[in-house]
C-alpha cells in the first residue's frame, strides 16, 4: 500500500503483473476503495513519472516538436516531454524537464525553469503522472539535437501564441501534455 492508502480507504489487495516492459507495466489489481471497501477488479498501466515542457524563446514564441505518433498513425506537433529515470523528486524532475528540452530540440534554458503542477494523463487505467514546465529564454544549444532511438522527431517549429492557440482551436493540437500546459499557462495569467 502506498503511504496513507489505508487512511483513506484506499489499499491494492492483490495484484498480478501482466505485462512487464522497460516503459510501462499492466497489471490486474484487486482495490478497496473507499465506496467499494470489499474491492474490484481492475487493470491498471504503471507508467513513470514525466516531465512535459513548453519552451518559450527570448522574443515569445514558443517551440513545439512534429514527431510520428505509432499508436495513433499521426504526426502530431506537441512539446517536449519524456519519463524520468530513477527516483522522482524535485531534483530529477528537473533534470529530466532539461534533458528533454535538449534532447528534442536542441535548445537550452537561459531564463527560469518554472514548475507548473503536475497532472494525470488518464487516470481512468494508467498512473502516469506528467509534471509540467515553462523553459524561458530558451535558445539554440552548441551540441544540437540528441533523439532517443524510439523517437521519431521530424522537425522543431517556433509558433506565436496567436500560432499556437489557433492550432489548439483548429484542433491541430490534440495531445494531452501540449492542452495540460497551454490550459495551466491559461489559468495562471502567464500566456500571451
């Protein structure tokens, strides 16, 4: 059980893993819940914590990548993002926020590095929990470019946010992580 699970109502019975992989683990859990004490079945996707970045340039524009997306047969534009290795704590969150943006444009932050919360992508049968950033002052970084071999990144583009809330309208944009951002960069006042 997780720390306060029991408290609360909450507590994983039984558990068998499915499918074990180095990015993602199903299991079949047996969960009291505190309106279903006895239990229920369900499946669950584990998946580590990530970190999603929107890197915005020194003159405002902000920078989304294009890459192929295999489960749904789309090239989608999106930022930056990527699970973070090893324990998650404010240290690594961090780093992870930085490598991806490096990694997946090749770009650096110059300015600040702002947390914006976190949020759960689907939390209707997956775990996954993605923190998310604001990267200012982002510029081009003297090593470029550094893909993940399972990645397929076809190109970085600067976007205006009249750009890029037209594309979000448009419905253009239509992953999770790049709403989550422009939605908490909404409700904070920081968007322009």
């Amino acid at each position: 059980m997780k720390n306060g699970e029991a408290a609360s109502g909450w507590g994983i019975r039984q558990s068998e893993a499915l499918c074990d992989t180095p990015h993602l683990r199903l299991d079949r859990e047996f969960v009291a819940t505190p309106s279903r004490p006895a239990g229920i079945s369900w499946l669950v996707v584990h998946r580590r914590a990530a970190v999603v970045v929107a890197p915005r340039t020194p003159d405002g524009a902000y920078l989304l990548i294009r890459q192929e997306r295999v489960a749904v047969r789309r090239e989608l534009w999106e930022f930056p993002a990527g699970q973070i290795d090893g324990e998650v704590n404010e240290g690594t969150i961090r780093e992870t926020a930085l490598r991806e943006l490096g990694e997946e444009t090749g770009r650096e932050c110059r300015g600040e590095l702002t947390p914006l919360g976190y949020f759960f992508s689907s939390p209707g049968f997956t775990d996954e929990c993605a923190h998310l950033f604001l990267a200012t002052e982002v510029v081009p970084r003297a090593e470029g470019c550094a893909h993940d071999e399972h990645e397929s990144i076809l190109e970085v583009g600067k976007f205006s946010p009249r750009q890029w809330s037209d594309l979000i309208a448009q419905g253009e944009i239509v992953d999770a992580n790049t709403l989550a951002v422009f939605a908490r960069l909404q409700a904070r006042g920081i968007f322009s």
